[in-house]
C-alpha cells in the first residue's frame, strides 16, 4: 500500500505542475501522469488479489515460486521503478 500512496501522490503532483506549464510537452507530461496514477488505481486491487492467492499455486513449501508470485514482484519493480523517477 505504501508503493500504491506513493505513486499515487507524485503523480498528482507532477500532473498538477505540468500542467500549469502551459506548454505542448507540459500537457502531454501531465497527460502521462494521469495516466499513471489512473493504472496505478486499477492495478492495485489485482496485485492485492494475486498477493493473497500466489502462495496456494507455490511448487511446494520450500519452493516459493510461480507465475503469479513473479508477476505480482515485477509489478512491485516496475512501480518502485515509476516512484523513483517519479
């Protein structure tokens, strides 16, 4: 949830500064900002819900590993990825 607030809140941020530039590349910099915050919205829910469920399709105890425990830590990358330059 933290990851999800904080991209959230640079998005906004960023969005909002773009946009009072009044310039072509200010909009479409804040255009890509919503769009982030928008994706980051609706992705949230589903890696929740992958994150609840990853550890039933594991190959055993020992072995924490399968496609939706990969996809659910390369959308955490990816989102650590998207603050950081954010």
């Amino acid at each position: 949830r933290p990851l999800f607030q904080s991209l959230q809140a640079l998005a906004e941020d960023n969005a909002s500064f773009f946009q009072r530039s009044g310039t072509e590349s200010g909009r479409r910099f804040a255009a890509a900002f919503a769009s982030l915050r928008e994706h980051g919205r609706r992705l949230e829910p589903a890696l929740r819900h992958f994150a609840r469920l990853y550890h039933r399709f594991d190959l055993d105890e020992a072995t924490p590993g399968n496609g939706y425990r990969s996809l659910v830590q390369t959308a955490r990358c990816c989102l650590a990825h998207a603050v950081h330059k954010s």
